[in-house]
C-alpha cells in the first residue's frame, strides 16, 4: 500500500530546516514517500529542499492558492492509496505513522483519522489545531478532547484509547486518497482555515467514521502561517465557519441555528472590541458580510450535500453549546462538555 505524505510550504524554509530531517529520520518505509508542495514561496524555500533534501519530490505550484486549493491540486498529482497530510511546523516522533496505518488497513469504514497533536512549546500539553480529536457542538462551534476553546488540557494519558471523533485535523491528517478524490476534497473556497471540519463533515454525513488514534503521536508549533489573534484568521474562521454550516445543516437546523449565530457572531464582535482588539472586530463583521455575499455559490455545494447524506444522525454533534458552557458554566475540559 502506497502512502505519500504531503507538505504544503510556503514561505516556511525554517520550518523545513528544523523539521523535515526529523520527519525523514523516522519515515523509512520504501512504501512512504514525502512531498514538498510549494505554494508559491517568496523566500529560500526551493533552495532548502534543493540543498538538504534532494529525496524528497517536489510539486510546484505557481501562487499561493490556501491551504485548501493548494493541497487539492498536490494531492490530484500523486498516485497512493493513502494521503497524509502534514503541516510544515510539526514535529513527527518514532512511530508516528504506523498505528494509523494499520488502523485504516483493518478498519475499511474508517476514512481518515489523526494522532494526537500536543504543543511543541509544552510538550506536556495539547496543541489547539487537534488536540485528541475534534468535534462540534450544534451551533457549529469545534472544540476537541484535550482543548475546549482556547484553554488547552495536560495530557496525562486521560484520551489515550482509540476514539471516533467529528474531524480530524489538517495538521496531520490521514486519509484514504479515493476516498479525498470521491468525495471533493478539500471546498477551494474557504481558502485557509475549517476546510477540513468541513470534509469531515461530508463524509460523517455520508457513512464514514473519523478516528483518532492516540498511540501516534506528533509535536505541533500551530500559528506559523498566521497568529492565532491575526485579524486575518479570525476573519477566515468566522466567515468559514458560516459557510460550513450552510453547507452541511439539515434543513429543519439551519434556519434557528443561523439566526442564533447572528446574534452570537455580533456578541463576539463586541467581546473583541472591548477586551482591546478593534481589528479583530472588524474582521467578524466583514467576515459576515462576505458570507453572504458568497452564498448564492454555494446553493448547489449545499444542494449535493443534502442529496448524498444518508446519516442524519451524528453522535459527535454535540447537542449542548460549548460556547454557554465556558462561559457560564465554566467547563473548560473535555470530559466537562461531554457529560
């Protein structure tokens, strides 16, 4: 079974200094090859991997398309039976890709699944961007074991067992490649961010299950293309989290759950404003207004979505607002939100 593990850079030619000789170092199996797809850098990127890793393939892309576009043409010119896909700044550890390997071979209903993800500037700690797997509450809000919005937990071994999950992480996600290609891929349109909540989602929908797999494990840096406070990520979360719901809603939910988003996008808008962050605030409101006017391209993204669903009941939607939880409850644990 061929397995190609994928990196899209850009800009990111210290991150393939520290990084890739690790990645290397513990990836040695002659059915495993690594790609560097290049989105368009500006910096020595190209010079790096031409010095120091003349093994590793190279695909080039001629601008920076996103994340999601970026991958969706990489991925459409490898021929494997299984993608992983690999952020830049994550540190992989012995053994990494094998328990999700073997749990893929063995479970075929199983369409991708993650390890866990845990800081690499607090190794004791879970990393936002995965944690030990993600899932939603029904406002459309991701929260993951071992993260509920930005607190993250100590890993103590409390999510160490094989779990289903809602999504699994772009940071490091595996995936079967016919299934990525069957099922669209990443949405080209949400650029960067929720893309792949939004795959997830579509193929949760459709049959398949999520799994993290806790036996591997990887160090992520998170942040590298941009701050978790960037004006420009809480943009790209607010209006791509928007667009996730339209899509993938049943009919009966989208309505209320849009309306209350309404007044919760503008709740957050005013939060932002207040605790010093104006740009930010500016960035949920633009973030609203381009929804909108992108929702006319995405009745028929809709419209497919609700013609192939045939679960119309996930359990990893949760049913209770992790959002009223946090903040007026005070659950900031996994194992809180879950009860």
């Amino acid at each position: 079974m061929k397995t190609a593990i994928v990196i899209l850079n850009w800009n990111g030619a210290h991150y393939l200094q520290q990084f890739l000789p690790v990645l290397r170092e513990y990836t040695n199996s002659p059915d495993v090859d690594i790609y560097v797809a290049d989105n368009g850098s500006t910096d020595h990127s190209l010079r790096v991997l031409g010095k120091f890793f003349s093994d590793v393939k190279i695909i080039m892309l001629h601008r920076n398309y996103g994340f999601a576009e970026g991958y969706n043409r990489a991925l459409s010119q490898i021929e494997a039976d299984y993608f992983v896909i690999l952020n830049s700044d994550v540190e992989v550890t012995t053994g990494w890709l094998e328990p999700m390997l073997q749990y893929l071979q063995q479970s075929p209903d199983v369409a991708a699944c993650q390890p866990k993800i845990l800081s690499y500037h607090n190794r004791t700690r879970f990393e936002h961007a995965g944690a030990a797997g993600g899932f939603i509450d029904f406002l459309g809000y991701p929260f993951c074991r071992g993260r509920i919005l930005a607190v993250t937990e100590e890993d103590y071994g409390q999510y160490d067992e094989a779990c289903d999950v809602f999504w699994a992480t772009g940071a490091c996600l595996v995936i079967r490649a016919d299934v990525f290609e069957n099922e669209g891929g990443f949405d080209d349109d949400f650029f960067a961010h929720m893309e792949e909540i939004d795959l997830c989602w579509r193929l949760k929908s459709r049959g398949y299950r999520i799994v993290c797999i806790p036996q591997s494990k990887v160090y992520h840096v998170g942040g590298g293309t941009l701050h978790v406070e960037h004006p420009r990520k809480t943009y790209l979360n607010f209006r791509n989290n928007l667009l996730l719901l339209y899509k993938n809603l049943s009919p009966k939910q989208l309505f209320p759950v849009l309306f209350l988003r309404f007044f919760m996008d503008y709740l957050a808008a005013f939060q932002l404003f207040i605790t010093g962050k104006p740009q930010n605030a500016k960035a949920v409101f633009q973030a609203r207004k381009d929804y909108r006017k992108m929702l006319p391209s995405f009745k028929s993204k809709r419209k497919e979505n609700r013609q192939k669903t045939t679960q119309t009941y996930i359990p990893e939607i949760a049913k209770k607002s992790v959002i009223l939880n946090y903040y007026l409850l005070g659950r900031k644990t996994f194992k809180a939100n879950s009860g």
